[in-house]
DNA sequence: CCGCATCCCGCGGGATACTG
DNA sequence: CAGTATCCCGCGGGATGCGG
C-alpha cells in the first residue's frame, strides 16, 4: 500500500466536483451555524438574527435562501402582520446536521491540540526555539 | 422542547467564535481534499498538485502551511537533490480527515436530492411551476 | 417584522514569472 | 522539483436605506 499507484483515492474521489458544489455550501461562512441553530426547532428569522452572533440580516437571508434552495430548510410565510417567518430543517437537513455536528465537535474538542500546533508554529516562525533559554 | 428558551445551543455552542477558528481552515477552499488525499499515506509536493484537480501550486503552499501550522500535518524535507518534500497526516490529522470523510460521504450520498431540489427551486423562481401542465 | 437593493471594500485565490 | 513574489480580478460579505 504504497502511494505511488496512479489510483489512491477510491469511492467519492470521482464525483469530487460535483461533491464541491455542496461542499461550498457548508463552507460558506454561516451555513454551518444557521443549520446547527435549526436542529433545536423551527425558529423564526428574527431569532436565528439574534442566536447567531455576528451575523447580519443581508447574510442570513442571503444563506437561508441557499440552504432553501438546496432542500435543506423550509421557510414558511405567515402574511398576518406583523410579519412572521419560520424556517425549519427538512428531514435531508437533519441529516446534515448531524454530519456537520461531527464537524463542530471535532473542532470543538481539539481546539486546545490545534491552538498549541499554532503557537508552537507562529513560536517556530519569528521566535527562537527555547524563549526561556535565549532569556538566560 | 420549544424553541422558546434562550439557550437552545448546548455544548459547543458556548465556544463558536473559537470553533470558527477551525472551521474555516475546513472551509477554505482546497483543505479538505488535501486532508482527504493524504489518507491514503504521505504523498509529495507534486503529487498532491497533480492528484488535486484544479488546485495551483501556490495554492497547494498556502494550504499546506495552514494545515501544517494547526498540527494537522507534517512536512519532511529531504535536502538533496533533486528536491523532495513529503506531507504525512499526523495523527490529529487523521481524526480530522474521519470527520470531513462524514461530510464528504453524506454531499456524495446526497448529490441527487440536492440537485433535485436546486433544479425544483429555480424552477419555481422563474419559470411555471409545472412547465408540462403551461404546454397543454 | 421581514428582507431585498445598492454601494463598497477586503481578501481569497488564479496567472505568471522568478529562485534555490 | 519545490517554493516565493507580484499583480490583479472577482466575489463574499458588511453598512445602509427602502419596500411590503
């Protein structure tokens, strides 16, 4: 099992750019957390506009119109005024959610590992190896 | 279980801003499928240049520091002539890559449904929602 | 309250050319 | 072969203002 067969990769590796075009979506930059937000429930627009911090209510319509459009959410209009919206994951989006959990916990859990990776590498680029010893 | 509470988000959600952090290494546009080739075991500069359809070789550089800075990956430099560099997962890296392989597999497995639903909503957007039924 | 349109800026990232 | 530096363009996405 060396790597120099022409043919490492196996299976998704084939469709790899039509698998891109989903994998845009998720990366975008607020897909993920609108998704994982709706795992709780239906939630109108306004309280993914709050739940999710940072997030404007240009890309929240912008990502909610996406997500809509690729089947994983609906999006129900009450015409009552006030005006009222609720988006809710269809059954395609709950399966998402649960591969994109996988994800957020992975990050979630090796936060420290990844943050020591990063400040012994910026440590390694600018700095001298042993900062203790340099000072003696 | 309403949506009606403040704190629908458990575990992770109390640190988005640093999962973010990591998820938008994932989320760039070439990591994933570096981290998903190096499964297969170490393979060098060019390899992974040639293996990765449409990637650049500056591109290829700046993904691969990243993910060498976060402890993802290793980089072993052979100093001799002609030169020869190889990329390896470490073993963070290859959690990482089981969990963007979820990711990948659930995009690939439902490719269909997505398309589908991408073709029903343009549809819907500017055409008659039943073209056959408009023709008759 | 919901959310679209417009303007505008920063940066991701492609093309190209050069070094060790 | 592996990597760097420069230029440049497109677009993601923030701010603001209006319409239903």
């Amino acid at each position: 099992m060396t790597a120099t067969d022409g043919e490492t990769a196996p299976g998704y590796a084939s469709s790899t750019c039509r698998v891109r075009a989903v994998l845009d979506r998720v990366g975008d930059k607020w897909s993920i957390y609108v998704v994982d937000r709706l795992g709780g429930g239906q939630l109108r627009f306004s309280e993914l506009l709050r739940g999710i911090d940072g997030i404007t209510a240009r890309m929240l319509t912008v990502t909610l119109r996406g997500l809509e459009r690729d089947g994983i959410l609906t999006r129900t209009v009450h015409a009552a005024v006030p005006p009222r919206v609720d988006y809710a994951l269809t059954p395609l989006g709950e399966t998402l959610r649960e591969a994109i959990g996988q994800l957020v916990s992975w990050a979630d859990s090796h936060l420290p590992e990844i943050e020591e990776a990063r400040a012994a590498y910026d440590g390694r680029a600018d700095e001298p190896a042993c900062p203790e010893a340099a000072a003696g």
